[in-house]
C-alpha cells in the first residue's frame, strides 16, 4: 500500500494519507462541534504515531488555523461568535503564544521535549476532563435541586467575582450578556492560554472553552463559536513562529485540512441540535481518551514496550471516530425529526 504513504520532508517521516486526511476528519468534526481546534487529538496523535514532538506541535498549528476558518465562518451565520471579545483576548494570547514556544525551543536543545510536553498533557486532560465530568453529574444536579426547592444562594459564582473585578477599562460584550469586564483580567487570563497554547501546540481550544464558559459565564453555543475565533488568532501566529523555527510541515497539515474541511460542516451543523450540557459531557469523555492513550504512550517511552505503540494509536483513532458517529448520528437523527414535525 506505498501508494497510499508519503515522504513528509520537514518532519522526515513516511506517513499514511489516509491517517492524515481521517485525523483531519475527526477534528474537523469534533473542532466544529466542540468550539476546539483540535490539538488536543492532533499533536498526540501524530506523536504517537512518530512525530517528533515540536514539529507535531508546529504541524498542528498550522492545521489548526486552516480548518478553524472553516469553523469560525460556519458558526458566524449562526451568530455564536462573539468578534470583541476574540479581538481582545490577541493582546494576552499573542505574547502567551511566543513565550510557550520558546519554552519548547529550549526543552528541545536539552532533550526533554518529548515526556516533558506529554506529561503536561496527560495531568491537564485528565484533570480538565474529571472536573467537567464533576460538574455535569454533580453541580448541574446541585443547582437543578436547588431550583426545584426555591433555594436562592448567596454564594457567588467564579463567573460573579470575575465580573466584579472591575480595574479599568472595563469593557461590555453584549454578544456575551456581558454587561462589564475589565481588560487586564482578559489580558492576564489569556496570557495563560497563549503561553498553554504555545507550549502543547494547541489552538488553546480544549483550554479556552471552559474558560469562557466557568471563568466568563458564555452562553455554551457563544462560548463554542468564539472560541473558535481564538483558536484561529493563535494557530495563525502559531504557525507562524514554528515555521520560522523550522518545525511546521505544511503537506501533513494540508491532507488533514483535506479531512477537517468536510469534517467540520458536520460538527458545527450538530450544535444546534444537542444541548449545552451534552456537548460538555461527550467533551469530558473524549478529553480523557485522549489522556489515556497518552499514558500508555509514555509507558511504552519510558520501559521501551514495543507491543504497546499501537495500542495508544488505537485508543485515540477509535475514540475519536467513535465520536464523531455519535455526533453524525445525533445529527442526522435531530434532523430528521425536526423535518417530521413540520411537514
């Protein structure tokens, strides 16, 4: 099957089209779906499958940013992008970019790269991951008691005390329903992301959205849109400073831009059909695939098991694809409900 495998010159490897173009599908469709670039699957993914880390990283971000304009523009005529606020968050997560970068550029020169960037990944999915699926089974569940019995708190929320923060300028983003937020908060939140962004070589997605969401109160269908608009901000400037590094390899991330084009009509399509709450759960589940096929991955490093190399690759290509039926089929099943009822 030669005919199928290409020489990827930048990263030195000889690598499946068709894994290219089917990674590109599936964070296609997750991306549109969830409001993430992807990276979360991409730069793991192409790892394990024999990407050096930093030109999986500089890879990705140039993916991200192709297929993220795909997104951005498809969730733009459903009204879920909020442009002011995406405009605001470059003046943290351009710096924020540049600082993880350089980061890497550094663990590289020493060696450490490769387990440093994967054990990042492996505490920040699997705790990202757990406290989503805390808060569906057990907060959502709190405040839905505590409606029922007429239970007021007076406990405020991380989303009040944020907004309280009140320094100057304090901007309004009624796209939002945020009526003020103060720059330098937005700012120094999304410096964090940016230099997360850099470092893992992510759109700063799987980061940003529970940001938006836990930390500034969007709306999910708003939070999901915008943050596809970051996302494309950072993988621009990404991709941008790897290739300048020397680590971007612009044919992979055309083939997977090949699968994510199509890929990305289906998720952002399927939004509007699932609710808020079971976006961010299938979100949670996939995050924490993600994170185990990565563990098994630095196993196999670490006590140099051989037998294990595929098995991290199957659990990532098979979670994903799996999410992406469940979508498909959620979609296609809304769909033809919605046609039933009004004919």
């Amino acid at each position: 099957m030669d005919i199928l495998n290409i020489y990827l010159p930048i990263a030195q490897q000889n690598f499946s089209v068709l894994l290219l173009v089917t990674i590109g599908f599936c964070v296609g469709v997750l991306g549109g779906f969830f409001g993430v670039g992807g990276a979360w699957i991409v730069t793991p993914a192409l790892n394990i499958f024999g990407f050096p880390m930093a030109y999986a990283i500089g890879t990705d971000f140039a993916h991200i940013f192709g297929k993220s304009i795909v997104s951005t523009k498809k969730h733009n005529k459903m009204g879920n992008v909020d442009w002011k606020l995406g405009a605001f968050t470059i003046l943290g997560t351009i710096p924020g970019v540049e600082f993880g970068a350089q980061i890497i550029m550094y663990l590289e020169k020493i060696g450490l790269v490769e387990s440093t960037v994967r054990w990042v990944y492996i505490c920040m999915l699997i705790g990202l991951g757990s406290f989503m699926i805390y808060d569906y089974a057990i907060i959502r569940k709190r405040k839905e008691i505590a409606a029922k019995n007429g239970i007021i708190s007076n406990k405020k929320s991380l989303v009040e005390k944020i907004r309280d923060i009140k320094i100057p300028p304090v901007i309004q983003f009624p796209r939002s329903n945020i009526s003020s937020l103060s720059l330098w908060t937005i700012i120094f939140i999304f410096f964090m992301v940016g230099t997360i962004s850099g470092f893992l070589g992510v759109g700063g997605g799987f980061i940003v959205m529970p940001t938006l969401i836990y930390i500034f109160g969007l709306p999910t269908a708003v939070a999901v849109g915008t943050d596809l608009f970051i996302v494309m901000l950072d993988g621009a400037y990404g991709c941008f400073t790897y290739s300048l590094k020397g680590r971007t390899d612009i044919i992979a991330a055309v083939l997977m831009l090949v699968g994510a084009a199509v890929g990305a009509q289906i998720g952002v399509t399927a939004v509007k059909y699932i609710r808020g709450y079971g976006i961010r759960l299938l979100f949670a589940l996939m995050i924490l695939c993600a994170a185990s096929s990565l563990v098994i991955k630095q196993i196999q490093v670490e006590f140099n098991i051989p037998e294990l190399k595929p098995v991290s690759g199957f659990i990532i290509m098979a979670a994903a694809i799996l999410m992406c039926t469940i979508i498909t089929y959620k979609l296609i099943s809304s769909a033809y409900k919605e046609k039933k009822m009004y004919k």
